[in-house]
C-alpha cells in the first residue's frame, strides 16, 4: 500500500514542495513591497512586487492547508490514532516551542535594531522572556504559526476521515461519485461563506486562539483535501477541468485588480460599506479567487507533475527544514543588506539567491545528516 501510494501522489509531493518555495519568495518580496509592512523594509519599494504578493497570498496557505489534508488522510491509513496524534506532535509542537525561542527570536531583535531600539542580545531576550506578545512586546512565534495551526487542524481531520472510512456506505460513495460537478459547488458555497461573513470582523492574529476568519478560511482547505483523498472522483474532475478552472481563476483576478486599481473596492467607496450587499459580492469574489487558483494548482499538477525523482525526495524532506529556518535568514540578512546604498534590483536578487543557499545548505550540511537534529526540525 505504502508504494502505491507513493507512486500515485507524487504531484502533492510537487505541489507541497512549490508552496514552500513560493512562501520564500514572497518573505524576500516582503522587504520591497509597497503599502504593506514587514520586519525588516527597504527604503526603495517596489509595486510590481507588490502586485505578485497581492496574487500568492491568495492561494499559497490554502494550498498548503490542503496538502495537509490530503497527507493527513496517507498517513490516517497506515497509523492508528494514537500513534498519528504522537507523530504530529513530534513533527509539528516540539519544533514549534524549540525554535520559537532559537530561531524567531532573532527575528524579532534584529526588527527592533532597525527600529533604533539600542540593547544587545542578552538585553533583548530578557525582553522576550517577559511574554509580552509582538508587537506591543517581544513574544510571538511569527512564522512558525502555520505549525500549531497545522497541527490542530490534523486532529480535526481525524474524526472527519475515520467517520468517511467507516460509515459512509458504497453507495453514498456512489452517488457522491456521480455528483461532483454539483457537489463541489455545494460546498464552495458552505466553505466561502463563513470566511466572508467573519473576515470583516474579527482580525488576524495568528494567536491560534482568537484567529476565527482565518480557521473559517483554512479548516474548508483541510476537508477538501481529506475528502479528494477520499473520492478519488474528485482530482479526476479536477484534472479534467483543469483549463476551464484556470480561466475562471485568471478571470477572478483581474476583475479584482480592475477593482483595486480603479479604487472602486466597496471599502473606498461607501462609509457604511458593510450594510451594502455588493461589499459581500466582492468579497465572496475574493475568497472564490482563493479556491479557484488551489483547483487549478491540483488539477495541473495532477495532470503534469504526477512522477518521482531522486531531486523530488530530497525535497520533500528538505522542504519543512527549509521553512522553519527560512525566515530568520531572511531578516538577518535584510537587516544588514537595507542598510547598504547599493541598487534595490541588486539588493534584491541578492537576498534572494543568498538566502535560499543558505537555508538549503544549512539543512544539508547540518541537519540532513544528523538523526537527532532531524528530530528538532521535525524531519524524518
């Protein structure tokens, strides 16, 4: 079961792999965008950058979410429960309390640095250690986020993929199989419309907690993944409609952009602006440009990345190494880099090429090897 599995799922290897590498780029971008803030910001700023975050913050948690789901499902079949919920707190919370304390903190120094706070880093960790959340403190797990999130949606699946195993019947199956163009639309409507209606109100805080859009948001992708794994139906469809899905996705996004460029955004336009029903129709929109992006993300990648290779397995293990130590690279390096007079597009392309090496030869050369160090960064 183990190799069929293996050799039929390489395209979600492929597609985990992607969103990884695209969260990278969109961390380096962050430096330069214009309009938005980050740790560590460059005096020169770019639209264009801007522009292509704009478009991947769309799809590229979702996508992950997704994944996750969909893995959740591979590894539910060969664990019991007991032994999924032990793995997924090795993998996902022991890496998560450990680098907070190594690696994000860091993060957060070298932020206050370039905003003229003048301690050294002993000084600062005692800052830290007081708990006070960013940004009015110096606590937070900044990136690492995505990690406990992750983790306790892996156990929201569990009960939703052992009730599909068990009591769904060969011809529920069935007819479910027969319905997927209607289907998919039924639960696009349930899965959009709770983030619509809670995104206006409740910010996000990444706290876990109190973050209730954003679970709206995310727990949808989670069950779309468990249930494409489920109702293998569900990627034929996708794979098949792949074409028809990117139009609509490239479509949704450039009404958007017409939108956002003409400063015709509800928001902008009236003072009461969540009492009139066309602000919902936008933002129905946005959440639906969501969704289409992801489809179509699996349904090409079903149809063309569904092969192994030795550089695909390498990856794939590499890849949660990778985005753990990312960030903390990225704002280390900015930090000094910012401050040079060189060219923005040098700086640029610098960090990003830099930064990548090293994060990627760091988990070679110090991680990869070593069984314990895998464990810390929950690899296998």
């Amino acid at each position: 079961m183990g190799k069929d599995i293996t050799e039929r799922y390489f395209y979600i290897d492929f597609l985990r792999v992607a969103a990884i590498l695209m969260m990278f780029v969109y961390h380096v971008n962050m430096i330069f965008v214009s309009e938005w803030g980050w740790h560590i910001k460059d005096t020169s700023q770019s639209n264009v950058l801007m522009e292509l975050n704009y478009w991947m913050q769309f799809f590229r948690m979702p996508l992950l979410f997704f994944v996750s789901g969909f893995i959740t499902c591979i590894l539910l079949e060969k664990l019991s429960t007991l032994k999924f919920i032990i793995q997924r707190f090795n993998r996902l919370i022991i890496p998560t309390i450990i680098w907070t304390f190594v690696l994000v903190a860091p993060q957060i120094y070298f932020e206050r640095k370039l905003q003229g706070v003048e301690f050294n880093y002993l000084e600062f960790y005692g800052t830290f250690l007081e708990f006070e959340l960013y940004p009015t403190g110096n606590f937070h797990w900044l990136h690492l986020w995505f990690i406990p999130y992750l983790f306790v949606y892996n156990l929201i699946s569990i009960p939703v993929f052992r009730a599909l195993q068990s009591y769904i019947s060969t011809t529920v199956s069935g007819i479910f199989n027969k319905n997927i163009p209607f289907l998919v639309c039924i639960f696009f409507a349930i899965a959009i419309l709770p983030y619509t209606l809670l995104s206006v109100h409740y910010p996000v805080t990444y706290d876990l907690i109190h973050d209730y859009a954003r679970h709206a948001q995310f727990i949808p992708f989670v069950l779309a993944g468990v249930l494409a794994y489920k109702y293998k139906p569900i990627m034929d469809f996708l794979e098949e409609k792949r074409s028809v899905i990117l139009r609509l996705a490239f479509l949704s996004i450039v009404i958007i952009n017409i939108v956002r460029w003409n400063g015709l955004e509800p928001k902008n336009i009236f003072e009461d602006w969540l009492s009139q029903p066309i602000s919902y129709c936008f933002l129905v929109l946005l959440n639906f440009n969501s969704w289409l992006w992801v489809l179509a993300l699996l349904g090409y990648g079903k149809r063309y990345l569904n092969s192994g290779s030795k550089a695909l397995t390498y990856c794939n293990k590499a890849v949660y190494p990778f985005y753990i130590l990312h960030q903390t690279v990225i704002v280390v390096l900015a930090y000094y880099v910012v401050q040079t007079a060189d060219n923005a597009a040098f700086k640029y392309i610098f960090l990003l090429v830099v930064c990548f090496l090293v994060s990627a030869t760091f988990y070679h050369l110090y991680i990869r090897p070593f069984k314990y160090v895998r464990f810390l960064f929950g690899a296998k």
